[in-house]
C-alpha cells in the first residue's frame, strides 16, 4: 500500500479536501483501488456537536458516523461509501490515549504527545486497511501548517514516513497564491513560508498544488516555486478558480498530475483515464 499525506498552507478553505478528492478520483481512474480519510486537528470526538454556520454540514456516513463535510466530497468524487474509519479527529486520538492511560495500559509510562499521541495517530493512519486492502490511502489533514493544533498529525506523519521506503509514499502541499491587482503581480512568498514551516517540522512537500484565482503561473514563476520550496519544476501544478468542482481532477489530469505523482508512488496504472466522461 502507498500512501499520500495532503497537507495545506498559507489560509484555509483553499481546496484542499476536493483537491484530495481530486486525487483519489484520478488514481481510481487509473484503476487502482483508493480511499481516503480525513485528520481533524479538533478537540471535538466527532463535528456532530459543531453548529453548522461554522462549520458546515455534518456529514453522516452509511454507518451512522457522523463526520466532516469534506467525506461528501469524497463520497461524491470516488464514487465510493466512505465509514467510521474515514474520519479521525484530535479528539478521538485523545479519547483512546486516555482511556489506555486509566486502564494503566502504558505501565507507568509518563504519557506524552510524543511517544504515545503520536503512535495512535500512526495506527490510525493503517487503521482503514484492516477492513479493506487498498493500492493507495490518501491522508487528508485538516487545518493550515503552521496552527499549534495540527503539529500532532504533521508529526506523526514525519515519524510514519521513516518506517516506509522511498516510493512508498509523497507529501502534496496546497497553497495559496494571491494576485496583486495594483501591481499586476502573483505572489508566492507565502507559498515559500508555508513549505520552509513544513520542512522545519521534517516533512518534505513532492507537489505543490497553487490554489490561484484565474489560470496565470507562468513559467518563471513555476521555477521560482520550484527553486525555493525545493521540488521539481513539473512538480509545481495550478489549481485556479474552476466553474465546477468537478473540472479539479481534468485540471490536475491536464498538467500530467498522473506522471508526476508515479515518480513518488511507484504505481503502476492499470488503465487510462476517460478524459470525456
Ligand atoms: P478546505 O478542505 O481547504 O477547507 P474545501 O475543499 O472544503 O477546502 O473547499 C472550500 C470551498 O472551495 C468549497 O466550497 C469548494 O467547493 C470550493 N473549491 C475548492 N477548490 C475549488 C476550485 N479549484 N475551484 C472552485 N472552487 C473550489
């Protein structure tokens, strides 16, 4: 199994969880067999109790789970039911370590974020496949890099990364890239700060998916992503503003994103994608 970890930076509500889908569609596309979860950095067990003004619907899966809005999307693009197992939050990990904890399973242990957060966050990131075996898990962590809530799961991810082998994973990072009307200019030094943060934390980005408002990375500035965040030029894709959510997978389609994504992954695909469905 392979994994890949969606990370986002810079502001929230980018994307990422459909850029995720995104993802999971084309790979399934390609006729692997895919899933995909979502890591919430909140305290709460479940958004069941959240109100939805802040925090969008609850989304309740087949098993009566209740979960975060962005398994709709995951529901709707992968064409495929998504369980308890799908969703994760901060709160659930907490949940578990403390009732270890009461029971004195860690045998006197000090308990602490790191070792023991941060391996039940580890088990929950394989936990999806005792149910089922996948070509691909797809981790999607909820929140922005650089938020002291998500430093748990980055960290977990880093540790999960050391136990696998080159090809056996990637790190796709969603930013966001604003355009200076006045100057007529696309920026992309926050990008550059928010991959600087996920390196500092030991996570390496492969892809860098630029959120823009309207088509317009040209060539240098791709190269200058590419050089300062520390990926390889065709690595750098956009994802500007689309007129339905369900144009994200051509637009990645359409910039090679199946190519790139094999040079971390290793896979091989077992069919072409139907471009004109
Ligand atoms: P995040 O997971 O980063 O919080 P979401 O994936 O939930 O963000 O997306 C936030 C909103 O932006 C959603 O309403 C979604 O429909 C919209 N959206 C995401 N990507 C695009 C895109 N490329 N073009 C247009 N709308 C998008």
């Amino acid at each position: 199994t392979k994994f890949i970890f969606v990370t986002g930076g810079v502001i929230s509500g980018l994307g990422k969880g459909i850029s995720a889908a995104s993802i999971a569609y084309l790979l399934k596309e390609s006729g692997l067999r895919v899933t995909i979860q979502k890591f919430d950095p909140y305290l709460n067990v479940d958004p069941g109790t959240m109100s939805p003004f802040q925090h969008g619907e609850v989304y309740v899966t087949e098993d009566g789970t209740e979960t975060d809005l962005d398994l709709g999307h995951y529901e709707r693009f992968l064409d495929q039911n998504m369980c308890r197992e799908n969703s994760c939050t901060s709160g659930q990990i907490y949940n578990a370590v403390l009732d270890k904890e009461r029971k004195g399973d860690y045998l006197g242990a000090t308990v602490q974020v790191i070792p023991h957060v941060t391996n039940a966050i580890q088990e929950r990131f394989t936990a999806i496949l005792e149910k089922n075996d996948y070509d691909v898990v797809i981790t999607e962590v909820g929140g922005t890099v650089g938020d002291i809530e998500g430093l748990p799961f980055l960290e977990a991810i880093r540790q999960f990364e050391l136990s696998l082998e080159r090809g056996q994973y990637a790190n796709v990072h969603v930013t966001f890239m604003p355009f200076i009307k006045t100057s007529g200019e696309i920026k992309t030094k926050p990008t550059q700060h928010s991959v600087n943060k996920l390196r500092e934390i030991g996570i390496y980005p492969d892809i860098i998916l630029c959120r823009t408002e309207r088509p317009m990375m040209d060539t240098s500035t791709r190269d200058k992503i590419a050089l300062f965040c520390n990926v390889r030029r065709e690595s750098v894709l956009e994802l500007h503003d689309a007129f339905t959510i369900y144009e994200v997978p051509l637009l990645l389609y359409r910039q090679q994103f199946l190519d790139v994504i094999q040079k971390y992954l290793n896979v091989t695909y077992k069919k072409e994608v139907n471009t004109e469905r």
